[in-house]
C-alpha cells in the first residue's frame, strides 16, 4: 500500500493511514521529523508547545504545584487531579509518578526544583519554555487538558510528536498535523543552516511510516 519511495501531500498521508488493517487498541497517530540542527549546540534546540485543534484523544491525568490560595483554587476549578505543594513534593520524592503533566507556579519552584532528579528523566519537570511553570494555573490546566502537545528534539536530531488516535476522522487528523508542522517550521533556531526539515513522516502505533512531502511548508 505504501510506497517507500514517495512522499504523499499530507492530505493523502493521512488517508492513506487511515486505511491500514487496525490493531487490536486505539492506536495513536504520531508525525516524526528529522531535522538538520546540531542537538548538540545549545543554540540550536529545537522544542515548543501547540494546542491541537482537535485534542490529542488522550486522557491527561495534571498535577499542579502551588501553595493554598488563588493559583490552588483555579488549578482544582480547571480540573486538575492533583493539586498541592509540600505534600505533593514529598509525594514526587517517594517515587510516586502518576500523572502525564506537571506544572508549578514560579512561587513554588524553589522547592519542585528539587525533585529533578525524580521528574527530568521522566519528562515530567516544569519548565517555563513549555508554559507549565506559571502563575495562571487555572489556564494551563484547560490547555493541557484540551489536547496541548509539547516537542523537543531528542540527540539524533529528531522530533517525534502525537497528533491523535486512528479513531479521529481524515480532516481532524490532517488539521492536528497542520498545526504540529506550522509549530515545528516557526521553532526554527536562527542559527540552524541549510535544510531544515529534512524529512516527515507520519504513521499510526503498529503501522509502516508515510513520508509527507514538505514542499507547501518549507515555502
């Protein structure tokens, strides 16, 4: 079904996955792009966060880190599973892990700096660039839980980011990919050079890679 030497519009990408024999669980529906910057070099780390216009289908479980008061109170009403600050900590430092996104206020990173040994690893760490250290709680749980996606370039130079389930229809998935591709073109480092977006694929958890061809972004 798939040509190995081609690269497929996206439209056509998407559909094309779609038409895959399924496997036996809601499979996600990732993209993963090699791109041509130095991991290595500071200057040219390549991460972000993008809202997907049509959420990721995913359950996301938060944990937010906040003294009692006003960022706590707007963390719970958002819908935030776990909200708290000294004992959330000492939670983290026991080896409890079971949440998918953390975010902190900046008032309480003194301390959740500290778990970064138990939380980087993990992915899991609050970070300011990825808008999960903030004082409006209330606002990055609501994106969280709508389908926000982060990305961040791994050593080899590439990027691999979820954009749904096999169950999303053709044009909810395409619009996800347009926006995780229009966010990874803008988070280009100003000191890359040369071909930036080498390559892009898109795929569903048990299924071949499509590549997508570039060519209406890299414009």
């Amino acid at each position: 079904m798939v040509d190995g030497n081609k690269l497929y519009p996206l439209k056509s990408a998407v559909e094309l996955v779609g038409k895959f024999p399924k496997a036996k669980f809601t499979e996600t529906v990732d993209l993963a792009f090699k791109l041509g910057v130095d991991p290595k070099q500071s200057d040219q780390m390549v991460r972000g966060t993008v809202p997907l216009p049509h959420g990721s289908g995913k359950t996301v479980r938060v944990l937010v880190f906040a003294k009692s008061g006003p960022g706590a109170d707007a963390a719970k009403s958002a819908g935030a599973e776990y909200v708290g600050f000294e004992d959330m900590i000492k939670k983290c430092q026991e080896g409890w892990t079971e949440f998918d996104v953390a975010i902190a206020t900046p008032e309480a990173m003194t301390e959740v700096r500290k778990l970064g040994k138990v939380l980087g690893p993990r992915g899991l760490m609050p970070n300011p660039k990825t808008g999960t250290v903030t004082d409006d709680t209330g606002r990055a749980v609501k994106e969280v839980k709508a389908g926000r996606v982060e990305f961040k370039i791994d050593k080899a130079g590439n990027v691999h980011v979820p954009i749904g389930k096999v169950t999303f229809n053709p044009l909810q998935i395409e619009e996800n990919a347009r926006s995780v591709i229009d966010a990874v073109v803008k988070a280009r480092p100003h000191s890359a050079k040369g071909t930036y977006l080498n390559s892009c694929t898109i795929s569903a958890t048990m299924s071949p890679g499509v590549g997508v061809d570039l060519k209406e972004f890299s414009a």
